[in-house]
C-alpha cells in the first residue's frame, strides 16, 4: 500500500511539473509575440492558439497570414489584424473578406484603401 502511495505522489508531482513546465512555455511564446508579432512564424504549435494569434495580430495584423485555417476565420482575430493593418485582410478566410464590417474597418481605417 505505501509503495502504491508514492507512486501515485509520484505520478502527481510529475503531472503538476509537467503542467508547469507547459504553462512557462505558454506564457514564453506569448511574450515573444507580444514583443515581435512575426515570432508566430516560428511557433508552429501555437498558429491555432487564439490568444497567442491575437497578441501577435496586435503587434502586426500581416502575421495572419501564419495563423491556421481555423483562426483566419475568426471574427475578432480578423477585425484585429486589419485594424492594425489593412493589408492583412488578404489573409482572411474568404468568408471575412466578404464581412461588410470588416471591410468597412479597412476602409475606414486606412486612408490607402480609400
């Protein structure tokens, strides 16, 4: 029974540095991002993390073009993205290329595309 013990504190002490371990990692990559948008290039787990996307998007709304299928279709991560830069509305799934709001904020937003 001891033996079983410890190799169950063993098991959770483990899984805790495991996840500890992951969460650091996490908070690196989101602050790589929020210092340099284009680190997303490099982070090919995190191109379908929500968070990790929109700080990077923040930064430089073009990094879109490294963020995954499901990402580029979504709403707030896209209106993001061209709010900072116009020109990431090319990276947009096409059915947010077409969202009137969003093209408004292009257009509104950047004296370029008037």
């Amino acid at each position: 029974v001891v033996d079983l013990l410890g190799r169950k504190e063993k098991d959770l002490v483990d899984n805790i540095r495991s996840t500890l371990e992951s969460r650091s990692l996490w908070e690196r990559d989101l602050a790589a991002v929020t210092h340099d948008g284009f680190a997303l290039e490099k982070l090919s787990n995190r191109k379908n993390d929500r968070e990790i996307v929109l700080a990077a998007v923040k930064q430089d709304g073009c990094v879109l073009y490294y963020a995954s299928n499901d990402i580029k279709n979504d709403r707030e991560i896209v209106l993001t993205a061209v709010s900072q830069n116009g020109y990431a509305l090319r990276y947009a799934s096409e059915r947010l290329k077409n969202d009137e709001k969003i093209y408004l904020t292009v257009v509104n937003k950047h004296y370029y595309f008037k």
